[in-house]
C-alpha cells in the first residue's frame, strides 16, 4: 500500500487549522508502521493536474488523483465525486 506525501500535507494543514485533532508527526509513524510506502510529488504528477476534467476543485484531492493515473495506483477515496475521474478511483 501507498500513501502520498500529498496526504500529510493536507493533514498537517487541517491539524493547524483544529480540523484534525492527531498530529501530523504520529501520523508518519503510523503510515511507518503500518508499512505504508510514500509517494512523492513529482513535476510529473504536479502537471498532469492540468489534464484532469473540472469534476471537483479540492487541489489534494486532484493532485492525489493525477498521482494515481500516472503511477498507476489505485485511489481509494469515500468521496463518490471523484470516481468518474478514473477507473483507478475505487470506493470504500
């Protein structure tokens, strides 16, 4: 399993904002010990946002779909309005 950077980044801003209530360093060691691989952002992934439709205007969420679709790695959201984005985009 993978977990993108992209993922803490918005933690760690919800965190600072009281929308989460876990810090973002236990967060890492969590993902660490659950044996979670990262992905990074890479330029790759920062420019195939440009060719995603306009479904949705949350920037993580497009960044973690652009990541998906060039990896390719499934994206599992509980946000029904992503999955017409990609097959890659799965439900749970």
């Amino acid at each position: 399993m993978n977990v993108s950077s992209a993922t803490l980044w918005e933690a760690t801003i919800k965190y600072r904002f009281g929308k989460l209530r876990i810090a973002p360093e236990r967060l890492i060691e969590a993902v660490s010990a659950s044996g979670f691989r990262e992905i990074t952002i890479t330029m790759r992934h920062a420019v195939a946002v440009r060719h995603l439709p306009n479904l949705h205007r949350d920037p993580f969420d497009r960044l973690l779909i652009a990541q998906a679709t060039n990896e390719p790695l499934h994206f599992l959201t509980a946000g029904e309005q992503l999955q017409p984005y990609s097959p890659l985009v799965q439900l749970v």
